[in-house]
C-alpha cells in the first residue's frame, strides 16, 4: 500500500463542476478504527446537499464526502479485534468514502450479505442505517401498523418500505413521481403508491378508509408538514429526515395535543459510534438474513467509474434515479461477490 490516494475534493459551493479530484495522505486507523481499502461507494442526497453548500460536515468528520462504502479492511487499530485485514465489509461512514481508503469506526462495519457484490453492499448502509433508525426506533412502527413514505423510489424509500413489510408486516404506501417508479413502489411490498405531484393526501385518506396512517417519513417538509400530520391517525408519528421545501412550517398545535400526534426530526451521521454500532447490529440481525434470503433487495440505478463522479452526481441533481448509484472505485473488484475467488477474508 503506497501512502497516497486519490481523493473526490469539493471546491466551493455548486453543481458537479465543483467536483475535483486531488491527492491525500492515506488515513491512520485510530484504535477503535479500520481503513477499508475502497472497492465500491455509492452516491446519497446528503452527498449533494454538501456539494451544494447546505450540508457542512459535523465537527471531526471528514470533508471528503462519502457516506457508504464496500471494501476490504487493510488495518486495524490498536482496540479492534473483531476484523482482521483482508475481511470484506461494508460500512457506514463519517465522511470520506470518495477515496481510495476510508477510516471508519470498527463499529460502523457490517459483514457483506452473502451472495452480493461489493457494488450491491455499498449501496445498503446508509439507506438501512436511516430507515431503521426512523422507521423501527424513531417512528415505533409497531406489528400490523401502517406506513406512509414520500419517495419511495429512494434508496431510503425503497429500504423503508422492505423493512415495514417484511419485519411489521405493514401497510405500506408511497409516493412516486412517475407510473414506474410507482410500480416498483408496489413491487417492492408498498400496497399503493401515488403521484406526489397529484392530490396525495385525499388518495391516501381514501385508501385508508378515511383512517389516515400511522407513521409517515418525510424528507421534504415545509408545507407538506401540517398536510402529513392531517393524515395521522390518534397517536400516529410523522418522522422528519430532512427539509427539502422548505425549513420552517406553520402547524395546528392545539391537533397535535389533542390528537397526541408525535413529530420528530433525525439526522444519523452526528451520532455516535456507539450509536450506529447499535443499528449496526440491528441490521446484521434482522435485515441481512432476509437480503441474504432475497426477500429484502437492493436496486442499483447505475454503475459509473470512480472517474465519473461528477455524472453520477448529476443524475441525483436531476432526480433520474430509482434506487443508488454506485461508483466502481477498484473497478477489477466492485461487481465481484466476496468469498467466490476476489476479495475474500
């Protein structure tokens, strides 16, 4: 391993344009920490929100943007000893993905489903990790509840709406701004998806009975907001994961107490390592066997060299994308599946 690697710098405020690559130092592992060779990252809105200016990186996380990754551990630190060099992961990150090599907290590395790719395993961490975290933690969806997600072709729509499915044995419904991307909604587990675009609140009222649902996850918030909480039932929770139109909105107040509705807001990448270790093994637990069973899947929208990151960036600007887009960044490796000739442990 030399001691320099390239790296995805972003220079100013902007569109792609303000990609650029650049060479680093490689990272030192601290003790509770490995530096994961990168073989494949995968492209999140967070990622875009920073390149354009509105998403600074917390206090000690790295500039280089990147928030999942697949790879394989080339050092530990001191305190590490349940990953050895040469074990394949996938993590979720602090920061740092678009390079070469990442340093991630121990913790935050989750063994590859059986039976993916590195390609496929980069596009699950950060998805799973906010869909859990919102929909079983934060939205308490319980057995037999019902779910409501606006864009449910994201990477984290499509995860949320597995989960609710496959482990609450939800109603699930969603939101999509085309006939395809609605469909792949349904196929995916959601009973119906509608145009967000259309009169979404009356569809889904009238799908429900009337009853509205129970839990909602949203990123985009501003008028949506008092629109999302009209829909809840008694004791129904709106989850809030980002505020795309808008930071501010007015709500009925005097409708959240009376009806005891719950409105929540969360932000993964702040916490703690300890914390996403938690959800870490929650995954491990509950998601990756259903993956590795193929009742839970990962969609990939496209696959581009690490060198054209400024492409894979400009189909999220455009909002082309059903499911992730990955960077092949050890393009020999990225579409291999660990423990099958390359890339094993």
């Amino acid at each position: 391993m030399g001691d320099v690697m390239q790296v995805v710098e972003i220079i100013g405020a902007g569109g792609p344009e303000v990609l650029h690559f650049a060479d680093q130092n490689r990272p030192q592992p601290g003790p509770h920490e490995v530096v994961v060779r990168v073989v494949a990252a995968s492209i999140n809105r967070p990622d875009i929100q920073q390149r354009r200016g509105l998403y600074p990186p917390p206090p000690n996380a790295s500039p280089i943007p990147g928030l999942d990754i697949s790879g394989i551990v080339a050092e530990t630190g001191s305190e590490v000893t349940h990953l050895a060099v040469g074990d394949a992961v996938c993590a979720l990150t602090n920061g740092g993905g678009y390079a070469e090599y990442c340093a991630v907290p121990a913790v935050q590395c989750m063994p590859i489903p059986k039976g993916s790719s590195f390609i496929e395993a980069a596009s699950l961490p950060e998805a799973f990790f906010t869909a859990w975290n919102n929909v079983i933690w934060g939205g308490r969806l319980a057995e037999g509840e019902s779910l409501f997600v606006q864009g449910g072709t994201s990477g984290v729509g499509m995860a949320a709406i597995q989960i609710a499915r496959q482990l609450r044995n939800a109603r699930v419904f969603a939101t999509a701004g085309s006939e395809t991307k609605r469909q792949i909604c349904c196929d995916i587990g959601a009973e119906a998806a509608v145009d967000y675009r259309g009169d979404w609140t009356g569809e889904i009222m009238g799908l429900t009975s009337k009853q509205g649902v129970d839990v909602i996850l949203d990123a985009q918030a501003g008028p949506n907001t008092q629109k999302q909480l009209d829909l809840l039932k008694y004791d129904g929770r709106l989850v809030l994961i980002a505020s795309h139109q808008g930071e501010t909105a007015e709500v009925n107040v005097r409708q959240i107490v009376r009806r005891r509705l719950f409105l929540s807001g969360s932000t993964i990448r702040p916490q703690s390592p300890v914390y996403k270790g938690r959800v870490a093994e929650a995954l491990v637990k509950e998601v990756w066997p259903l993956i590795e069973a193929g009742r839970i899947t990962t969609r990939i929208h496209a696959i581009l060299p690490f060198s054209e990151v400024r492409k894979a960036h400009a189909i999220l600007d455009r909002n082309e994308q059903i499911g992730k887009v990955v960077m092949a960044v050890d393009a020999d490796l990225a579409e291999t599946v660990p423990g099958t000739g390359h890339g094993q442990s």
